[in-house]
C-alpha cells in the first residue's frame, strides 16, 4: 500500500520512456556499461559534472559525445595540453577596430556538454579557470559575469596509468565534480560484440547511427520532477551517517565534506526517477555512494603504500553504517 501511495506522487512515464531509448540509442555504439551510461544520465538529472577515468581505448570520450548526440543542446570539445592557457578555455576580450571597444569573444567553455578531454594535462592556472564555471555555472571576465545557459554539464576524461606530463587535480576541482567514473576493460562476450559491431559496420562511423531523444526543455521539465522524489527521514540521516564516517575513518586522511552529503542526496533522487521510482531507497544511496566519494576522499599514507582503493574504504563504510528499515 505504501508504494502505491508513492506511485502517485509524482508522474515518472514520460522521463522512464525516454531513459529506455537513451540506453537503446547508446546500446547501438556502447557495449556492456551499462553502468556508465546510468551514472551519466543520472548526472544529467542531478545537474552534476562528471569525471570519467579509465585506461585509453575504453570508449570515454565516446560516451561523451555519444551522450551530446542524444541530447539535442550545445556541445565542445576541449583538448587540454600543457601549453593551454586560461583565456584559451575562456575566452578574451578582442579590440574591435570598427567600434573602438573591446569586445568578449566566448571561449569553448560557452556551451551546454562540455567535454574536456585529458583534464589533467593541464597546469593549474588553467584548472583554476574551471572552478567558478563548474560550481557557480558563469565565468566572470573583466568585472563582468556571463551567465551558462541550462543544462550545463562538464564531462572530463583522464587516464590513470600515464603520470608523464600530467598535474594531479586538485582537491578543490575534484569536490565539484558529482561523479568519478571508473571504466575498465569489458568482459570476452562484450569485447567480442565490440569487434563483431566494428567488422559489421564496414569503417562506418558509429556516432552517426545515435539520434537525438531529449531537448535543453526537456531536461529542464525532469529535473523538476527529479527533485520532487521523496526521500525518507531515516534516508536522510543514512546519507548522513555514511558521509560522516569518512571523516573519522582510521584509514582515511581526508573525509567527504557537506558537498558530497548533497550530492548522494541529488544524485539518490535522480538515479531513483530513471529506474521509475519517486522514492528513494537505500540501494540507491548506496549505488550513487561509490561515484559520489570515491574522489572526495584521502587515503593515509599508509594505507596507500598498502595498495588499499578509495572504493574498498566506501565499501567497509557502506557495510558498517545501519540500513534503515
């Protein structure tokens, strides 16, 4: 009786039918991550960036752009090098001869889906750039602000097995973005539908057969059900107590702060709304707890010299706080 009490609360048919044909979309080029593709749509809903990780060859940058083609908005790409400077992400301002004033000419980051590819092979100063964009979505250049236009989302990909020539994010860029990613190698069955689909393709691009299925309008319209999801109090003070348990956690230096509280909180709501729910349940929290800390958090010393993950912390966290029934 509960739920179906909950069913009526809030209207979720229209934005669990065009989920369904995002992941038919995807499916056509996308084999197996299934994960990733839910971790991203979610973020969409949540308004969340994202950082996608994995070794090269693991299609991150695809699912990026393969994402901006089934949404109809905006998108850029941005190659990050060391030589990038900040107005190169920007933009700057450029005297114009015919009016005798400068006048800001936008840089890539003006967009909807920004895709920065290799975030971490820029210096600092370049990354500094992303911070106002990323948290407060405007860029303020010259005294004067401009303003994203909605959805704006930032999808960076980074490799973490090649250290030559890279700078480590800093921790104050790590906390803005929603989800880490992990992509790793795909299973034999899914590697051989990957080369079968290429060989079937005949050197046919594969983002050319992705359509698009929602609008700028339409995401706007679902991240307002989406924060109509109901959440239970006893819910709440789990999200609590998990976030809380990083900061006293023996085997972590740095724990998760309030940032990452409201990000499983947004993130529970959204990935409840595209499997059909208007309620979240603790398998949600815990599905989105991994994503949502695993870069917010700061191993000891030891405990990394050990070979000791960040996901492996999560997880006795995750295990020892109580599920509320």
């Amino acid at each position: 009786m509960e739920e179906k009490a909950f069913a009526s609360r809030v209207d979720l048919s229209a934005l669990s039918e065009s989920v369904a044909k995002i992941r038919e979309e995807l499916a056509k080029v996308i084999v197996g991550q299934r994960h990733m593709v839910d971790l991203l749509v979610t973020s969409i809903l949540a308004d969340g960036h994202v950082l996608i990780e994995g070794v090269p060859g693991v299609a991150k940058t695809l699912t990026a752009k393969l994402l901006s083609r089934v949404i109809s908005v905006n998108f850029t790409r941005i190659q990050f090098t060391p030589d990038l400077m900040p107005s190169d992400v920007l933009g700057t301002s450029v005297f114009n001869v015919k009016t005798s004033e400068f006048q800001f000419k936008p840089g890539p980051i003006f967009s909807n889906i920004v895709l920065i590819d290799e975030i971490n092979r820029a210096p600092a100063k370049t990354q500094a750039a992303l911070f106002e964009v990323m948290e407060e979505r405007q860029v303020t250049i010259d005294g004067k602000t401009y303003p994203m236009e909605a959805p704006y989302i930032v999808v960076a990909t980074q490799n973490p097995v090649e250290h030559e020539g890279t700078y480590r994010l800093p921790e104050a860029q790590l906390d803005r973005f929603l989800f880490k990613i992990e992509v790793g190698y795909p299973e034999l069955e899914d590697e051989i539908s990957i080369i079968t689909g290429h060989h079937t393709r005949k050197g046919h691009a594969p983002i050319n057969s992705v359509s698009a299925i929602l609008s700028g309008d339409d995401i706007k319209k679902y991240r307002k059900l989406v924060q109509d999801i109901h959440v239970e109090p006893n819910v709440l003070r789990y999200i609590g107590q998990i976030v809380h348990e990083t900061r006293s956690h023996n085997s972590l230096y740095l724990g998760a702060s309030p940032r990452a509280s409201v990000a499983v909180l947004n993130s529970s709501k959204a990935y409840a709304a595209i499997n059909g729910r208007d309620f979240v349940t603790p398998e949600d929290v815990k599905f989105v707890a991994f994503p949502v800390l695993r870069h917010r958090i700061m191993l000891t010393p030891d405990k990394e010299m050990e070979g000791v993950t960040a996901n492996e912390i999560i997880k006795l966290i995750v295990d020892k706080v109580e599920v509320p029934r």
